[in-house]
C-alpha cells in the first residue's frame, strides 16, 4: 500500500501571486497544489515547511483557510521564523513544531503610512490633491494625514486583527499567564514559544515525519517534495 507524505515550501513573504525571480510565498499557487492533491489517496499527510515573516492579510487568511479544511493530517515545520500571517497559516495546521531558535508569533498587524510632506516642503515641492471622494487619496505619503483618515486605519487593521486572533484562538491552547503578550503581538523564541502555547514541540524535520506517521497511522512513508511546483517561472521550465 502506498503511503506518502508531501512536503510544501511556505518561504519569503506571502503574496498573491508569484514573482519572476522567486523570493516569495506565493498563494495562489500554493493552494492549486493543496487542491491538486488533497484527494490524492496515496498522500496521508502534508507538512509545511513554514520559513515566513508573513505578508498580505488576506492571501494569509486564505491559505490558513484551505489548510484548515483538508481532512488529512497537516504539520508546520517552521525553520527560522513562522511570524504574522505565516504563524496565521501553521497556527492551521494539527500540529506545530520549530526549532529552540525559531522565531514564532507576533500575531498583529502594521500598516505602514510614510510622510514625505515635510520633506518635499524644504525644497519648495508642494503637490496638489485632486481627488473624487474624501477618501479616495487615503494613504497619499505626500501630505499630512488628517485625524478622520487616521481614525479608519486604525478601523481597518483592528477588523484584520480580530480576524487574525480569532481564527489563531480557535485552534490553539495559549497560556493564561503569557496571553497579554501573546495578543500584544510579541515573538516568541523555542522553548517560551512552547510554553506559550504556541507549538507543540521542539524539534526539526524528521520530528514532523514521525508525527505525520502517528497522525496517519504510517509505517514506511515516501516524502514527496513539492517544491519544484513553487520554482519561479523559467527555473520551473529548466529543472522540471
């Protein structure tokens, strides 16, 4: 009988779609592959080999929910960093394991609004705003943000927030003592992240292979490495 277990790279930040030159995460590629064989009978497990800082909140979101629906078992392997949207996708998964040096966490959200408006003044710069709405310039860098604009980021990323800590809630056991920091969106290193509740174990990759065989009821699994499907274009077309 066959039985396989499949390994999917989570790598760079989490995008879309993918770049020409690779370096990211891209996820709607990585869910065509869950789709392709979430069916497959002879694959009883999958782990993500997760080394992310996150990226956009809805691709994140996207994936964390795919993974959540497959009825085989899945296990995070997280190498250096599974922080933001990518803890969002392995906080999905049955089980999660990292190393003691692995950076885990930081469960928030940060919106970035540069302010060059003071910067273009010093050298006589000054730039119109012609817009259709009040709103439509929201995030324009080159002026001063008014408090009504401030108001309804701080709307928008709370909404990302509470979508975020929920979905992480509902499949995770946290410590009371240590749930303060956990929501104020501190990384967690190893062994805390562990105490915090965040993993489940120390360990590394074959750790992961030997939980997926308890979970799967596997004797002798055969990995199957996905990570060509993940290959930026042109390299895809060289090394398939």
């Amino acid at each position: 009988m066959l039985e396989n277990i499949a390994e999917i790279p989570i790598h760079g930040t989490l995008t879309r779609t993918p770049s020409l030159l690779g370096g990211n995460a891209p996820v709607e590629q990585l869910i065509n592959i869950l789709n392709e064989i979430k069916n497959k009978w002879p694959i009883k497990a999958i782990i993500f080999d997760i080394d992310s800082p996150g990226g956009e909140p809805f691709s994140s979101k996207e994936l964390a929910v795919v993974i959540r629906k497959i009825k085989k078992p899945t296990i995070a392997n997280i190498k250096s960093y599974a922080t933001s949207g990518a803890y969002w996708i392995a906080s999905s998964c049955d089980k999660i394991v990292a190393d003691e040096l692995s950076a885990v966490g930081s469960i928030g959200v940060l919106d970035i609004r540069p302010d060059l408006s003071d910067f273009l003044q010093k050298f006589g710069i000054k730039i119109d705003l012609i817009s259709s709405g009040r709103f439509k310039g929201q995030g324009f860098p080159f002026q001063k943000q008014e408090k009504e604009e401030e108001k309804i980021i701080k709307e928008q990323v709370q909404l990302i927030y509470d979508n975020f800590y929920k979905s992480v809630e509902e499949k995770r056991k946290f410590n009371k003592a240590m749930l303060s920091d956990i929501k104020e969106g501190k990384i967690f290193y190893g062994k805390e992240a562990l105490e915090a509740g965040l993993i489940d174990k120390i360990g590394d990759r074959e750790t992961c292979i030997e939980i997926a065989k308890q979970l799967g009821n596997l004797r002798k699994p055969k990995i199957i490495d996905y990570s060509y499907k993940l290959r930026p274009g042109l390299l895809r077309l060289l090394f398939r």
